[in-house]
C-alpha cells in the first residue's frame, strides 16, 4: 500500500487544470486523478498509470501535465 498523497502545490495545479478551458484531456484525467488522491489513502489504478507513464516518456506534453503524470505515478500501487 502506497501511503502518499497529492501535495497541495499539486492540488491547485490540478484544480487550475480542470478549469481551464484549453488544458488537453489527457491533463484533466491526470487532473482529476490527482484531486481524487489529496488527503485520501486511494491509490491510481492501473490504466491510470500506464497513462500517466506515457505522458511522462513523450516530447509533446506540457512541464505541468508531466507534474500531474509525477504525482499520479508517485501514488501507484508499489507492487504492480
């Protein structure tokens, strides 16, 4: 079991990203993944990760969607 939680700095920016009406789906899925884990034991699931993994392999992602990619992974199950 992975005990982390999103940070608050985290928490805003992904609070802005779901707001903004120019943020990339994929940003508002990682958004909205990372929201659901801020002060909760939750951890990301599966396809949640290997998203997130991608994101953070690519060339074509913004230093902010990669943050929330960051946080998302830094919550995944250990053992997978």
């Amino acid at each position: 079991m992975n005990k982390k939680h999103t940070s608050a700095k985290v928490g805003t920016l992904a609070s802005k990203t779901l707001q903004s009406n120019s943020s990339s789906q994929i940003a508002k899925q990682l958004a909205a993944s990372a929201l659901s884990q801020t002060h909760t034991s939750r951890q990301t699931g599966a396809k949640m990760e290997s998203k997130a993994s991608h994101v953070l392999q690519s060339d074509k992602y913004s230093d902010s969607t990669k943050t929330l990619a960051a946080s998302v992974l830094a919550q995944a199950n250990k053992q997978r």
